[in-house]
C-alpha cells in the first residue's frame, strides 16, 4: 500500500489571479497609450512645422493674399501685432499690415527657428516659435530684429486656422 506523502499540498487560490491579468491589462493599456500619444506628438510637429513654415513664406512674400489662407475669417477675433497694438478680424488685420507695413517695404523675409513647440487639445493647439524679420524699406532703411510668435489654432474640418496670434518684437536695452 502506498503511504501518503507528508510533503504538504500547495494549492493557489484562484480568486488572485485575476489580479494579475488586471495589472497586465493596465500596463498594456497604458504601454499602447504613451505609444499612441508620441505618435500623435510627431505627426502635431510635423503638421505644424509644415503650417508654420507655409506662413513664413506667405508672408514674406509681401501680399497678405497669400497669408489669407492660415486665418479664420471671424470678424470678433483678436491678432496682436508688432505695431500697431492689435487688429479684430482678419479684414483690419489684412489692411492694417498692407498700410502700416508692407506699402512701405521692397522686400521682407520672415523665417522661423527650429524651436517650434506645439501643445494640442484635440481641435485646439498653440504654437510657440522664435522667428527672424528683415526686410528693406522703400525710404531705403532696413529691418532686421528677432520675433516671439505664438499661434493658437482651431481645427476647421481638414484644416487648422489661426484664431489668434501674437507677435512681439525685444525691446532694446
């Protein structure tokens, strides 16, 4: 007859494994997340490197016409420019600069730096870039002077549209 092992039995109580496929599950979520977030990330920079550097040379091609396409055309928005203080709505804007800027310019260029940094929230985003104005003035002056520029875009079905900007220039010191 065959005697009874004294070793004790080790039995798992099947009520904690569900524990653990709750912990990989989490993880694995969380894992495909971040995955999904950088890729977002990524593809924002790559959109919005596009956008802003389309701007640039809109507006360095001195006809506001071409810059057009970047705005919302909502008449109760506000682009804080480097002077005058602001304009509402896309059409002051696009006359203002056309008078207080571009009718006096030969030429203007405006570059944006590497440093682009865009935040988004779902149909909102904002962008942050240090740009670089020069220009040659028709009374024969020339511009050449570091730029802040922040964005805020809205999503308009396929296409993101400036809501607001603001522009500044460092003060000397």
């Amino acid at each position: 007859m065959s005697q009874p092992s004294s070793a004790p039995r080790r039995t798992t109580a099947p009520g904690h494994h569900w524990f653990l496929y709750v912990v990989f599950a989490f993880i694995g979520a969380f894992v495909t997340f971040a995955g999904a977030r950088a890729q977002q990330k990524a593809t924002d920079d790559t959109t919005f490197r596009k956008l802003i550097d389309g701007y640039c040379v809109a507006w360095s091609s001195g006809n506001p016409e071409n810059a057009a396409k970047y705005y919302a055309k909502d008449d109760n928005l506000v682009f804080y420019d480097v002077a005058p203080f602001s304009y509402s709505g896309w059409k002051e804007y696009d006359a203002g600069v056309r008078k207080n800027f571009l009718d006096n310019a030969e030429s203007i260029s405006l570059t944006a730096g590497k440093e682009l940094k865009v935040t988004r929230h779902g149909n909102i985003a904002w962008t942050t870039v240090p740009m670089h104005l020069s220009g040659k003035m028709k009374d024969g002056k020339t511009i050449d002077t570091p730029v802040r520029y922040t964005g805020i875009w809205e999503k308009h079905g396929k296409n993101w549209l400036l809501v607001h900007e603001h522009l500044s220039v460092p003060m000397g010191g």
